[in-house]
C-alpha cells in the first residue's frame, strides 16, 4: 500500500456508495444507487453510467493494481454498462450487478496481499 492508497480508497468506496448502494428501498432489504437512475435515460444514461464506472478502474490502474485485475474490473463494468442497456430489464441489471461494489473489492483484496 503506497501513500496514496487510503486516500484512493476513501474516493472509491464513495464513488461505489453512491453509484451502487445510496438509497435503501423500503420494505426490502435492498439498497440501489444513481446508476439505475441514470440508466433510465436512454442511451446517454448508460454511457454516463460507464464513464462512472470507469472512475474506479482508473483509480485502481494509478494505485498500480495489475493489468490481469484492471481486465477484470472492466469486465465488470462492461457486463454493467451492457445489461444496463436493455430496455426496462436493464435497469434490474444495474441494480442487482453492482459493478463499482465489486471492483472495490477487489481493489482491498489486491492492497491486502
């Protein structure tokens, strides 16, 4: 972990929270994020939702994370970004797959080792 990494980090798991867990669904156990919401415009929403998504990946490639991890973390985004673009079921893709919560993870995981 360099310098940087707590800082990086803490701008991460923000951007993620907000992305992918903000607001609590009432009655459920769920919570959902902007990128649902911004995935409700069509077309720009979900090239918003990827250039967000692309935040994390950019955050973890100037913390020197692996470029087999920074792959994966842009799987994650694309599977994001491409389920998020089908008309009305995307935008149960964007909620249930989480793409910023997962390449957050796997960021701690790569700074743990």
């Amino acid at each position: 972990m360099n310098d940087e990494s707590p800082a990086a980090l803490r701008r991460v798991r923000f951007a993620s929270r907000l992305l992918d867990d903000a607001v609590r669904i009432p009655g459920t156990g769920r919570r959902v994020g902007l990128d649902p919401v911004v995935g409700l415009l069509p077309i720009a929403g979900d090239v918003l939702g990827l250039a967000l998504s692309l935040y994390t990946v950019a955050e973890a490639a100037r913390l020197g994370v692996p470029r087999r991890l920074l792959a994966r973390m842009l799987v994650n985004a694309g599977v994001d970004a491409a389920g998020g673009s089908i008309p009305v079921a995307g935008i149960l893709v964007d909620a249930a797959w989480k793409a910023n919560a997962r390449n957050v993870a796997l960021i701690e995981r790569h700074l743990e080792e």
